[in-house]
C-alpha cells in the first residue's frame, strides 16, 4: 500500500509530494517555469524516485531523499525564535559595556555603533523569518529544487502515461500514438536518460519480434 502522494498545482509548474492519510506535505519540486497540462505522476515502489510527464516533450524525474519542508507552517519555527532573538538583544542596556569617559562625542560614537549593530541584526531576522509568512505562491519561487534526471520525447503535446520499474533504474513511457518507450535512469549522476528501445503498439505481432531483434 502506497503512503505517498504526488499532485500539481493548478499550472504545472510545482510538484508536490504528501504523505498519506494525514496529508503531511513532504516535498515540493519545481517542474518548470511555463504552464503545463499534467498527464501522469508516478512514483517507483519504495518511493524513492517520482516521474511526472506533460504537454512538453520533456519527462521529469525526482528523486526523493531527506524531506526538503522542514519550515514549521504554524509560525513557531523560525520567525518565533528570530522574535525572542530580536527581543533579548532590543531589551539590553545600550552602551553597557562600553568604558565610561568624559569625551561625549566618543560616547555618542559608541552608542551609535551598537544600534548600528541591532539594526542589522533586526533586519536580518526579519528576512529570514518573513518567508513563514508568505503565500504559498512566492515561497515555492524560492525553493528553486528541480529534477534529478529527465528525457525528451519526440514530440510535444501527446498525452503520456509513465511508470519507473521497480526492479531496475528505468522509466516506461506510453504515448497515445501507440508508442512504448524504454529509458535507462543514471542514479548517480542524473541528467539525461538515455533510450533504450522504442516500438510501435499499434504494429502486427510479426513487426514487433522483428523490430525488437534489430534492437537488441
């Protein structure tokens, strides 16, 4: 029984990955930057890789490590501690450990320093809290991850349907112009999975065991 998940935003553009049955968001991918219509999603069977195919020609490949959401959604994570942080150093005495001397200019000079320095450390911790309270739509522009490994289809626009084997690295790919298509996954290194046979559903049984001979 599968406890993953994965679905797209309205456009295309992200990929999510939610643990299932309490629907715990575990990962998000970007899956390009211009909309796309989703045709499949599929994950290989100990949800280790995740494959998404579209209305481009390109088919991505995630692979799924650590959890990459570790930002508590309730604002008790980051923001709260950046809180307490501004909060301690806002409510010391200004120029405490400065030496006393009679020179008010040097004085001035060193309080100016320390305000100078909680400042910075204000802003700081805004900066790096703010996104816990950002839409959803600006958070995922800054969570740039993207795909370990993908291939190219012959042409865009044709609806596909994918699967990742489960026994070996390789991705199936099924187009609605009767076409199967076999990929090798590198693991290790990702990027461009190479073709490993491709033939015509739609072909007599006798084209087929010929077309896989001069394949092989």
């Amino acid at each position: 029984m599968s406890t993953r998940m994965g679905c797209s935003n309205s456009v295309g553009t992200v990929i999510r990955v939610f643990s299932i049955p309490n629907a715990h968001k575990l990962y998000q991918f970007r899956r390009g930057s211009y909309p796309a219509r989703i045709f499949s999603i599929s994950f290989n069977l100990v949800s280790s890789l995740l494959c998404v195919s579209s209305d481009t020609e390109t088919v991505h490949i995630f692979k799924l490590g650590e959890h990459r959401n570790g930002r508590e959604p309730n604002g008790n994570g980051l923001i709260g501690s950046n809180r307490n942080l501004v909060t301690s150093q806002s409510s010391g005495t200004v120029g405490k450990d400065e030496p006393s001397s009679p020179d008010g200019r040097k004085r001035s000079g060193s309080v100016g320093s320390v305000l100078k320095r909680q400042s910075m450390t204000i802003s700081r911790s805004v900066a790096g809290g703010v996104s816990s309270y950002l839409p959803d739509m600006l958070t995922e522009m800054w969570e740039p991850a993207r795909d370990f490994a993908f291939l190219k289809l012959p042409s865009a626009g044709v609806q596909s349907v994918v699967a990742l084997s489960n026994t070996t690295p390789q991705v199936m790919v099924v187009s609605s112009e009767g076409f199967f298509y076999q990929y090798n996954i590198d693991l290790e290194n990702g990027g461009e999975c190479v073709l490993l046979k491709q033939y015509s559903l739609l072909e007599s049984n006798d084209d087929l065991a010929v077309n896989n001979m001069l394949q092989e």
